[in-house]
C-alpha cells in the first residue's frame, strides 16, 4: 500500500474540523490514517432530547461520520463517498461530557466499504456501535492541496 502523505492527513483533519456540520454539533475528527478514524463530540444542552439524555441523532452522527473516515483512506484520490446503509444499536444512555469514537474499515473494496465504529463515554463505557456500508463516487475527491499519498 502507498504511504499517506501526513500534509494530507494535516489539512483533511483541518477542512473536517472546520466544516458547518461538524462544528455546529462540536464534533472533531482527532485521527485518521488507513482503515482507522478516531473523533469526539462534545455533548452539551443543544444535543439533547425531552429526557435529559444525548439524542439518538447526535450519536448516529458521530457513528456515520466516524465509520466514513475509517474508510476514506482507501478510496482513489479523485473519489469521495457517500453512505449507503447506517446501523446501530444504543447501548447506553448519555446524560453529559465528550463522547469518544472510533471507526474502522472492516473491508475495503473499489466501490464498497464495510466499517464499524464504537462510540464510549468519558467512563470508557461502551454506548454505542454501529456499521456502515460505504460507496465511492468517483470525481467528487476532495482538493486539500497537497497529494494524499508520498
């Protein structure tokens, strides 16, 4: 396999962190390299739902967006993807504090990927996992200016 270029990986992380999305609901990607992905969500009062406890879309979120950059690594330069299946099973509830997760790429083919992510609270506890299924779309890459692999 090529080696990533760690300029790419600098100004991906940078474009990701600064994105509307991810700020709006204070996600960060912290990691990624090839067939890994680590980010956090900081959860406060505008991710939560009646009950008190963090929304089921806010975790979905952290899972989708997780799984996704587990996988990007692996896609041709000119490519981006897109989510073609999304599922998870909530574990636990979540009442407060960052939320930590961690995505890999189970398979990673031409045009389909399969990953997973696991999202533990600050205790380190499991609350919630989830899988993806990922297709690339060729001629939607993204252009950070410095190449992807050395």
């Amino acid at each position: 396999m090529t080696k990533l270029n760690p300029a790419y990986v600098d100004a991906l992380i940078k474009t990701v962190n600064s994105s509307p999305f991810p700020r709006h609901i204070s996600m960060r990607l912290i990691a990624v390299e090839t067939d890994h992905a680590e980010m956090e969500l900081d959860s406060g009062p505008n991710h939560m739902q009646p009950f008190g406890i963090v929304h089921g879309g806010a975790i979905a979120s952290l899972i989708d967006t997780t799984t996704f950059w587990s996988a990007f690594m692996r896609v041709a330069e000119d490519c981006g993807m897109v989510n073609i299946d999304l599922k998870l099973n909530y574990l636990q509830a979540v009442t407060d504090g960052t939320l930590y997760a961690a995505g890999r790429c189970i398979r990673a083919g031409r045009s389909i990927s399969y990953t997973e992510a696991s999202i533990r609270n600050r205790a380190g506890e499991l609350v919630a996992h989830g899988t993806s299924t990922l297709m690339a779309l060729p001629g939607k890459g993204l252009t950070l200016g410095v190449p992807k692999f050395l």
